[in-house]
C-alpha cells in the first residue's frame, strides 16, 4: 500500500437518500485501485458501533466531532479519507473542517422531493407517518454548505457522472 503525496479527507454531505453512500464506494474503489492508502467512514456503519448515538442536535454534533476527529488521525498518518455522513449541521463541518489538514466538502445535493421519491431505506416513508422524528429535511434542519470545494447535482447527472466531477478534483492530490 502506498502512501499517498498529500492526504486528505473527502466529506460528503447532503440529505439522506442524495447520493453520498452511493458516490463514496465509488471514490473510495477509485482510490483503493491505484494502491493508495484509503479508508471509507460512512454513517449508517458507524452508527452501528455507537449505536447510542441518537439524532437530537447534541448529539449528532458529538456523532460528527468524533468521526471528523477520527478521520483527521487517520489524514495525520497519511490515509486518505472517503467520508459519508448528513452531517446537517454548518458548525459541526466547520470543526471537522478545522481540525483536518485537506478537508474537501463535497455538497451531495438532490432536492427533497427527489431523495423522498428515491426513499432507499423507507425512510422518509416512516419519518411521515411520525414513526422517526428529527428527520432531516422535514423536522430538523439541513444547514446546506455555503462554500463547498465541490457540488454535485444528483438529480441531474448519472452516478457515473457526479463520481466523475468528484474524481477530477481530488486528481491533484493522487
Ligand atoms: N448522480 C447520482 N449520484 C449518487 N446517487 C445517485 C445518483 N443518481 C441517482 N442516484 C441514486 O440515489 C440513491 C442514493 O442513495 P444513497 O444510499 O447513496 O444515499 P445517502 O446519501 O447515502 O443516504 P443516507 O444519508 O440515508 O445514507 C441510490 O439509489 C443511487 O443509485
Ligand atoms: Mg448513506
């Protein structure tokens, strides 16, 4: 395994259901295939081995400081970091943002309508039958990105596409 030139960590926000578990295999495949040292953090993963962890403000902004803390540990040792969380909450990034060396923002955006229609888990589905509360985009906030390195659009491009846009900015840094 090589180490990468620079590391960096690649944090993939958006609404569930937008794209960002989906985009993250394929970069973190992309990555991995040319040898270079590469970890995949995901939510729904890592929630399942904290699984305490709950959805009020407090504590999804614990969830992200510990992760983000975690990737920039894995950054600081030359690992490049594929991350997958909602991550609603513009302050949380900001910490993760701050204590990463190359922290990429990606904006996975889809607008709401498009990722309740998709509704890959059943989700929203539960959410509005009030079975879920603090649902991001109905009754929590999504604090979208105000400067993110990257947009991708996934209602309108293939997945092939929004990996692609992904790929040709972290080109510089394999
Ligand atoms: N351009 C695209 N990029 C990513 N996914 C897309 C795109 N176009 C369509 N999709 C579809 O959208 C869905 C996104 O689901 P995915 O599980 O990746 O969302 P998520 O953001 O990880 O949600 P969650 O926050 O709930 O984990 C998939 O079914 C995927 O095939
Ligand atoms: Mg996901």
């Amino acid at each position: 395994m090589k180490e990468p030139d620079k590391a960096f960590v690649l944090w993939l926000t958006g609404l569930s259901g937008s794209g960002k578990t989906t985009l993250a295999d394929r970069i973190y495949e992309f990555i991995s295939k040319k040898g270079l040292s590469v970890e995949k953090l995901d939510g729904d993963i890592l929630r399942g081995f904290f699984p305490a962890t709950g959805f009020t403000r407090q504590q999804r902004d614990e969830h992200i400081k510990r992760v983000g803390f975690m990737a920039s540990m894995l950054e600081k040792h030359g690992v490049i970091v594929v991350a997958s969380f909602i991550s609603p909450y513009r302050n949380a990034r900001r910490f993760v943002r701050d204590v990463c060396k190359n922290f990429i923002e990606v904006y996975v955006h889809a607008p709401l309508d498009v990722c309740e229609k998709r509704d890959v888990k059943g989700l929203y589905t539960r959410a509005r039958a009030g079975q879920i509360k603090n649902f991001t985009g109905l009754d929590d906030p999504y604090e979208e990105p105000e400067k993110p390195d990257i947009i991708v659009n996934t209602d309108e491009q293939s997945v092939d596409e929004s990996a692609s846009v992904i790929i040709d900015f972290i080109g510089k840094y394999l």
